[in-house]
C-alpha cells in the first residue's frame, strides 16, 4: 500500500469518531460566569444526557432536555455530592452551570444555572 493510502486511511480512522457539528449545536458549561451570588461555586459537571462529560469545557450537545448530573466541590472540608438538573437546552445558547449553597458552613445546596448566553458563530435554523 502507497504511503498516501496509509495517511487517508489513518485520517479516517482518526476523525471516525469524532462528531462534526453544524452550523447549529448547544452548550453547557461548570464555569462561573456571575461572583455577586453568595455561597454560589463553579459546577462539576458529570454527564449530559447519556453522555459523560470528562473534562470538556464547554461541552457541545444538540439542543433538547437533558438530565444533567452535577458534583459540587469541596465545601467546607465537605466531600462534593451530584445532583440532577433538568434543562432545556435551547439551540445557540451556552448554558453555566453551578452549585448554590444555603450557606457558607452546611453541605446543603442545589444546582443552578447561573447564565445563559448566545453563542457567536452559531445559526439558529429556520422554521
């Protein structure tokens, strides 16, 4: 086999499993985009959906309602938990997500979305 057959057959095995997206996708994020929300700490996010999120940052998704599973860090020497939050993940939008705590000392707290932004770049389709 030619060199060259070799490259595209490896190049196709690379970019194989990786997912193309469109002129439209989604995406959700742990970042903390606001710091005037007291007790309110950046989210760990674990899975969207069926699909683990690793260490992806933002992670791009199609738009739909996901199950969204969120670790809280560390707090107050207490370990992070996960919680699920449901959202409806809106096409063009980045979504912040993050865990709000009840206070500065408890582990008590629920995941939020902190902001919503447009994604530049990103088309919405037409109806």
């Amino acid at each position: 086999m030619r060199l060259g057959a070799w490259v595209l057959a490896a190049a196709a095995l690379v970019t194989g499993g990786c997912q193309a997206w469109g002129p439209t996708w989604s995406e959700v994020t742990g970042a903390q985009y606001t710091r005037t929300s007291v007790d309110r700490r950046p989210g760990i996010l674990i899975r969207v959906g069926d699909q683990s999120v690793g260490r992806v940052t933002p992670f791009k998704v199609a738009p739909g309602t996901y199950a969204i599973e969120v670790q809280s860090p560390v707090h107050n020497h207490f370990k992070g938990s996960i919680k699920t939050l449901t959202v409806e993940v809106e096409p063009c939008r980045r979504y912040y997500i993050n865990a709000q705590f009840e206070d500065p000392v408890r582990p008590a707290w629920m995941p939020v979305i902190d902001y919503v932004e447009s994604i530049p770049g990103c088309r919405v389709p037409a109806k």
